[in-house]
C-alpha cells in the first residue's frame, strides 16, 4: 500500500535516485499555508516554512536511499506525496544492511535538529524575537518540525521507521520472518493508539495516516506468515543463493519465461521440462534476486 508514481511527476534525478512529486501535494501544500497563514506577518514566510518541510522529507528520504546503496543494495525512486516521501530501497537480506537501510532517515533529523537549535537560539540572544519576529519564528518552526518527524518516525509502529529498526534488531536474535511477525503485532497495537488519538483530537489527518499505517501493517504481517509458510517447505542441498545465501526449494516452483510452464529449476539444471528452453538466470523465491544457476552451487573444501 506504499505509494507509487501513478499521479506523480518526475521533479529531478540526483546521484542516480529519480525523485516524484504527487499532484495534490500542492492541494495539502496550500489548505497547509492558509491554516498557518496567521504566524508571520507576510505569506512568503509560510510558503517557505512548507519548502522547508518539503526539504526535510526530501533529505530524510535520500538518507534511507544512500545507506541503502552504501550496503550494496538497490535505491533508484523516492515518491513524495501528501503523507510525506517513501524511498524505495532494497537492501540485502541482512539484518545489519536493513538497520542502517532504515535508520540513516532519522538520522538526517537528528543532525538538523541541533543546528536549527543552535541557529534559534543564537537568534534569540539577538534579540531576534522582536527585531526580526518572522525569521525567528521560521527557526524555531524547524526545531519542532524536526523534532516532530523524529518522534514520529521512531514510534516503533510498523512500517514507520521506528517499527522497522525495531524488525532489524529482533531479525539478529529471531530471524527475518519471526522479527517481521513480532513488529507487526506491535505495530497493529500502536495504530490502535493512532486511532483513539485521532478521534480524541478529532483530527482526520491524523486518521488518515493511521489507516495508511494500518494497511501497511497488515500487508507486513500477511508478508510475514507467508515468509514462515515458507521456510517450512524442504530445501535442496548444494546450492545457496548468491545473495541471501538461502537453500532452494525443492519442488516446481519455477516459471519459464518461455511457455509459462512449471519446474525445479535445479532439478533440471535451468532448463524448462515443458519446451526445453534454458533460463539465464534463476530468482530466489526468499529475496528475489535473480542469479545464473552455476552462481548457486556452493563452493566445496
């Protein structure tokens, strides 16, 4: 239920990473403006209070991206919408690659929490607060925005970046589909909470997000059971994925590009039982990367 690029426009690429920007960012961006429209004496500050904002979640989104790349795994789109950006990363299966994957995003906050601090605070030993009030306020206006999308971020409710470190962690003690169940069950217990804040508040944004939240979630619990069905059907020895270093399945379970027909690709050694084609590459049913079948074989002695 993350995101995608559908509504969405290409603004620029960076460092190989195309970033888009959904259309009713714009429609959130002024309904934004016009509800802080009282906090500074000219509308130029509050666009530039949102730009700031939009920044913050675009340098967030590229710290997930870059650590991602920084551990040898894929990160080419950042999809910016109304609820804030989504990164798509794929870092190797494994629980080190996936903490730093995750927590380089909040980490970008933490870093611009103590300059904004610093700036505001020399601003008001300047007297800022009555001789420039609109720029006082802005620098104190990113203290708290980076310090709310901190708090929030490391809420530990999946799929937030909080509830994901918390997967990383649990995946070096109990593995990757137990650590995906276990945030999950949290997770749902934190949308929960969400929900009565919502409605305490009265607030549909926050309702809104909570039922993204609660989609997700689930999504990530399905994913997690299905990944436990998994592990429990019988592996082929000999061979390991290249990337995940993960037996193969025994069983047909490969489909042949070809003529769509079924088979054990390591059975019949990539080649497919219904039309004899040979496969160049075959994928892991575990982490998807797709590899040429000789790259499986474990090296002996």
């Amino acid at each position: 239920m993350t995101p995608t690029r559908e509504g969405s426009f290409r603004l620029f690429r960076f460092a190989g990473i195309d970033v888009y920007l959904h259309w009713s960012w714009f429609l959130v961006a002024w309904i934004s403006i016009q509800n802080r429209s009282h906090e500074y004496s000219s509308m130029a500050w509050n666009i530039a209070e949102y730009l700031a904002l939009f920044v913050t979640v675009l340098m967030h989104e590229f710290g997930h991206s870059l650590a991602c790349r920084q551990v040898g795994g894929r990160a080419d789109q950042i999809v910016l919408w109304p609820l804030g950006g989504v990164a798509y990363v794929a870092a190797p299966p494994r629980p080190g690659a996936n903490l730093w994957s995750i927590a380089a995003g909040p980490l970008v906050n933490v870093v611009l929490l103590p300059v904004f601090y610093v700036l505001a605070s020399v601003a008001a030993g300047q007297g800022w607060e009555r001789s420039a009030p609109d720029a006082y306020g802005f620098l104190w206006a990113m203290v708290y925005l980076n310090a709310g999308l901190l708090m929030f971020n490391l809420l530990p409710i999946y799929p937030l970046d909080g509830g994901q470190i918390l997967r990383s962690l649990l995946w070096f003690v109990v593995g990757p589909a137990k650590s995906l169940l276990a945030s999950t069950f949290i997770g749902f217990a934190g949308v929960a909470g969400l929900v009565a804040l919502a409605i305490y508040n009265r607030s549909i944004w926050m309702g809104v997000m909570s039922g993204f939240i609660l989609l997700n979630c689930r999504q990530g619990w399905l994913q997690a059971r299905a990944m436990m069905r998994l592990a429990k059907i019988p592996r082929r020895d000999g061979y390991a994925c290249p990337a995940c270093g993960t037996a193969p399945i025994i069983g047909p379970i490969w489909t042949c590009a070809t003529c769509g027909g079924t088979s054990d690709a390591f059975a019949t050694h990539g080649t497919c039982a219904t039309c004899m084609s040979v496969a160049a590459t075959t994928p892991c049913p575990d982490c998807g990367e797709s590899s040429p079948l000789l790259a499986w074989a474990k090296r002996r002695g």
